[in-house]
C-alpha cells in the first residue's frame, strides 16, 4: 500500500486495485486509544484470574501489583511483522509505517488474549501449565476453530523435527 499523508488524514491506495481509504487522525486516535484500553483490560483479566490484585501506573497501563516492573504489553518486532506480511502480501503491495506498527500491536494484543483463554483452559484442568492442547482448546473457545487443524499439522511437523 502507498500511503500519501495530509496534516489531518492519510490517504492509502492499494497497488493491485483502485481502492483508496482515507484514515483521519482522529481515526488513528481512536484505534491507539481503544488498542490501550483493551490492552489494559487483557492485563486486569489475566492479573485477576492469577489472584494477583492490579495497579494503574502513571501510563494508564495496568501491572501486577506484585510485579512493579512488570510489562504488560507485548508487540512482536516489526522485522518479523515485516517479513510475514511480505510473504503473505502480492509484491506490489506496500505497506506504511503506522499500519506495520498497528498490525504489531494487534498481534501482540491477540497474543495476550490467546494466553489467557488458554490458561483458563488450563486451570479448568487443574493444571499450571500451559500445554499445546490448551491453546487449541482456547482457540475453539475464541471461535478460531478453522485454525486448529492448520495447528496440529505445525505441531505434528514440530514434534519431529524436535
């Protein structure tokens, strides 16, 4: 995608096709503060179904109040980001800087919540530990369940390769 930016909008075309989105900064706003929120509410579940009671810091993102210094964010780096895209994206697409960080932190956010649908999953089963079926069993949970069989061939190439 080519992304041409205005003081109040940026304007991205896709390269294979005539479409053109304009995304406004009040838009981009929206997106970045609604990404915070759910962030902090991701990290208030997860902290809570651990018993560990949560603060609000300073940066409005929510810590373990046993863990001070705990991050609760988490987006994967934008090289790896870059290069799934570039293997999944025609040649001709372009991809700018603010939607490669937006996709990172969507990720990083699905991450997050993935983690801990499975250790729900997992303590449903009186278990600490995380283990693969319990990211599968929270990925029917989420409703992701067109992803499991894809899962268990990865698993299954996984475990003899190890």
């Amino acid at each position: 995608m080519a992304d041409e930016t205005t003081s109040s909008s940026a304007v991205v075309t896709d390269t294979n096709k005539s479409d053109t989105y304009k995304v406004t900064d009040e838009q981009r706003a929206e997106v970045t503060a609604a990404s915070s929120k759910l962030s902090a509410e991701i990290a208030s579940i997860t902290s809570s179904k651990q018993g560990a009671p949560t603060t609000t810091n300073e940066n409005n993102s929510t810590t373990a109040a046993n863990k001070p210094n705990a991050n609760v964010e988490f987006e994967p780096p934008m090289a790896c980001i870059r290069r799934l895209l570039k293997q999944v994206l025609p040649k001709s697409t372009n991809v700018s800087k603010d939607s490669l960080a937006t996709i990172s932190r969507a990720s990083g956010i699905f991450v997050l919540y993935l983690t801990a649908c499975a250790n729900d999953v997992a303590r449903e089963g009186r278990r600490t530990t995380i283990v693969a079926k319990d990211v599968m069993g929270a990925l029917k949970e989420l409703e992701f369940e067109e992803f499991v069989p894809l899962m268990e061939k990865f698993l299954g190439e996984f475990s003899l390769v190890v």
